[in-house]
C-alpha cells in the first residue's frame, strides 16, 4: 500500500497520523455497546467490531442501507474530537456521526444529505424525548385506533395496490391519521418514523435489497400481517432505545445542524471552519449500487406524499452520465484513468456512469476542503466495488485526487464489513443472471488539509 502511494507521488506521512493518535488516544473503558482499545497497536488493527450491536441508541429506530455503524464513527470521534469540536458529515445518511457527537457531547454536529427520507429520519434520531411522555402517547394512539369511531380518509399515491394490499393501507391509514394529529413536532415525527418502519414490515415488497420489487410469496392470501400488532412491536422496541438514550444526551448540549442539500454544491458553511469530517459516501450511482431512493420511496410517499422522491436516485453521486469520457478529473487521478479505459474496451455506457460517480465525488472533497480548518483531518469510509469485470481501486483513485487537491493522505486501513446491511450479490456486467459478491471490505482513508 505505502509503494502504490509512493509511486502516485502522494505524500504519504503515515508518522504524523501516529503521533496524534498517539497524543489523544486515551484508555477511557467505553461502555458494553462500544470497542475499547487496549493500547495504540490495537486501535490501529481492530475494525470489524463482528461482536457488537450497530442497533444501539437511537442508532436502532429504523433501517437504512450500507448505514454507517456506530462502533466505527465512535472510535474515530474518540481520538480525532473533542467537547469543543465542530465535526461534519459531508453524507450523513440516517445521522450515525451526529448520533455519536451528541452521545460525546460535541460543540456542534452538521449533517448534509439530499435525501429528504433520511434527512427525517436523522432528525429524530437525535432528537432525545422524555420515554415517559412517549408511553403515554402511544397509550392514547392505541385507544385511539380502536375506537370504532374514528373517521379518516385511505392514503393515495401512485400504485398504492400495487405494492400494499387494501386492509393493510385501511389500518395504515387509520394510524396515520391519528399519529399526524398529535401536536407536539416532535413527538409526532417519533411516531411517524415508527410507521415507516411498520410500512416496510407490511408491504408486499422483497426486503432482499434496495431496489423497489414485490415479494411473490407475499401476494398470496397466506400474508396477512396484523398492522397494529407490527406497530406495538416497533414502538416499545424505539421507546426502549430512546429510555437508553435520552438518560445519555439529556443534558448534553451539541448543537445539531441537518442540511438538506448536494454535497456537490458549497453550503452555508464558513471557510476552515471545521474541525473534522468523517463520513462513509455512496461507493458507486445509486443506480448501480444502492438505491437510496427506491428504499425510501414507499415511507417517504406514506409520510410526506413527496413524489420527487422518484427522482432521487438519477440526483445523487454519477445519477447523471451526460459527461465526456475526457473530464479533467482524469488528469487528476492515473489509476481512475488507467481503469476507465479497461471499462470502455467492454461498454462506453458504464464508463460513462463511473467517470460521472468519480467526478461528482471530487466535487464534494473540493467543497470538504474548503470547509476543514488547516492541519485538521477528514476520514472517509468507502468501499471498492467491481465494474465490468474491472476492480476499481476507490481508496487509491480518492487518494490521488485529494493529493491534488491539497489533502496529504496519511494513512489507509481495511476493515471487513460484517455489520453493514447490503445486498449479499449484485450484477457487476449488469448482464442478467450474471452476480459476483458484493464488497467484503472497507477503507478507512486519513486525509489531512496541509
């Protein structure tokens, strides 16, 4: 690793990053839900945290693909932050870093996603509500719903039957009706993000990936799910999470900032005024990989009736191929170039979607630099996935272009990824039938703004 950097002419100061996880790290014993370290030489080597729960906290509310664990961001935040940092997550996802800034009562915390369902999503889960008050609200929507005299009105949107049957959208409908009644923003967006989870529990839909296909074993009369039992389920499931949460951040006073905006495009964020970034970006278009969009379509459509949603996958990382396969970003990075060419020799087309993807992510480690204070560092979590036939190499082709733009990368390591929820296969040539393993492992990529 450290000659395939040497040869890109990078930088490559694996020292520095030593001695300041040398100078901060700190034998504090973290409690059962999280990795201790035993010394310097263990934090560098364990990454996998096989033996430990991501579904902690508030982390555990709701599902969300390829979700960034807690254990991972934990450990990072540990050394690389302190109560008066201002951290970012330049792709927060469904909100694991702010999560675990608010659990270590950091001075401030800023997310920025374009995906409105995960955006929402965040917000609850950093958003600590007295259990007490949680359990008597839910006690008041269940005498609610059922109580024969109730009126409200079937939700509507586009193929509704196509992907839940008609009693199941009566009963979902019913707890909406109730739950959006409730007056307390808050307190209704808890229980609102717990019928979303329910929604996904009782539609028809193949829960085997992320892209939207119905479940046949579900169309027949045998799958009949009791929607209010599903929902008892998921709420005394998150008001337990929240009992565990609530008495750790009550007093904490992190101030959380969610952006619902393009990491591609400069947000209203200062020059240098960041202390640290860490964030786990999309591994490749959303087409392709993860569809993000197609996972939130069905809550986001219940939730909020946004039919923009459909149009989320084509927005984000390399959604838009019209790009010339001579981009400067090329010039920018050899190994991307050197790849690309492999890709073109079997299809333009998903050249075309790779360059697109590399060239959206420059974009966003542009505006991470603008933002990140001087000597501070920025650690990105991706992965490298398989085009074509061809494995790209993310870690060194990011490394090459954050070398140009002015970051030193000081160090790489790999993890396995055991906890991560992902499609066990994918279709690498995209022809049908014709699957490989998706990634088996993560980098973990140290960048520091000279």
């Amino acid at each position: 690793m450290i000659a395939e950097l040497k040869k890109m002419n990078i930088n490559y100061s694996s020292a520095n990053l030593f001695d300041v996880v040398n100078t901060r790290y700190n034998e504090n014993i973290e409690d059962e839900n999280y990795y201790t370290a035993s010394d310097i030489k263990d934090w560098y080597s364990e990454w996998d945290f096989k033996d430990f729960n991501p579904n902690i906290y508030s982390h555990g509310f709701h599902q969300y693909p390829a979700k960034f664990i807690p254990q991972l961001a934990r450990k990072i935040l540990r050394v690389f932050t302190n109560e008066n940092s201002v951290v970012l997550d330049n792709f927060s996802g469904s909100g694991t870093t702010l999560i675990e800034c608010l659990l270590l009562n950091r001075k401030k915390a800023i997310g920025i996603e374009l995906n409105p369902f995960a955006c929402f999503m965040a917000k609850v889960k950093v958003t600590p509500i007295d259990p007490v008050l949680l359990k008597n609200k839910f006690y008041e929507i269940e005498n609610m719903y059922f109580r024969s005299d109730n009126n409200f009105e079937n939700q509507k949107f586009h193929n509704i039957e196509f992907w839940f049957k008609k009693d199941v959208i009566t009963h979902l409908s019913k707890l909406k009706s109730i739950i959006t009644d409730i007056e307390n923003e808050n307190i209704k967006n808890f229980f609102l993000l717990c019928l979303s989870e329910v929604i996904r529990r009782v539609s028809l839909t193949n829960h085997g990936g992320f892209k939207l296909h119905r479940d046949k074993n579900k169309i027949n009369d045998s799958f009949n799910p009791n929607v209010f039992d599903e929902y008892n389920k998921v709420c005394n499931r998150n008001i337990n999470l929240m009992i565990k949460f609530y008495s750790n951040v009550k007093l904490n006073k992190t101030n959380i900032k969610i952006i619902y905006g393009d990491s591609r495009i400069r947000q209203n964020i200062d020059e240098e005024s960041v202390d640290f970034i860490l964030t786990s970006p999309p591994y490749g278009d959303s087409r392709t990989t993860v569809a993000y969009g197609q996972f939130s379509r069905l809550s986001w459509q219940w939730l909020n009736n946004d039919n923009n949603i459909y149009s989320l996958d084509g927005n984000l990382l390399g959604g838009k191929n019209n790009i010339n396969l001579d981009d400067e970003t090329l010039d920018y990075s050899p190994m991307l170039k050197q790849q690309l060419e492999q890709i073109k020799n079997n299809c333009n087309k998903r050249a075309k979607d790779v360059l697109s993807f590399y060239i959206d992510l420059n974009k966003t480690l542009i505006n991470a630099y603008y933002y990140l204070k001087r000597d501070k560092y920025f650690v990105l979590v991706t992965g490298n996935r398989t085009v074509k036939n061809v494995f790209l190499r993310t870690d060194l082709i990011i490394s090459e272009l954050a070398g140009k733009i002015g970051f030193n990368v000081e160090k790489i390591l790999y993890r396995n990824i055991i906890n991560k929820r992902m499609p066990s296969k994918n279709s690498p040539t995209n022809e049908k039938g014709v699957l490989c393993d998706t990634m088996l492992k993560e980098n973990i990529i140290f960048l520091r703004k000279k």
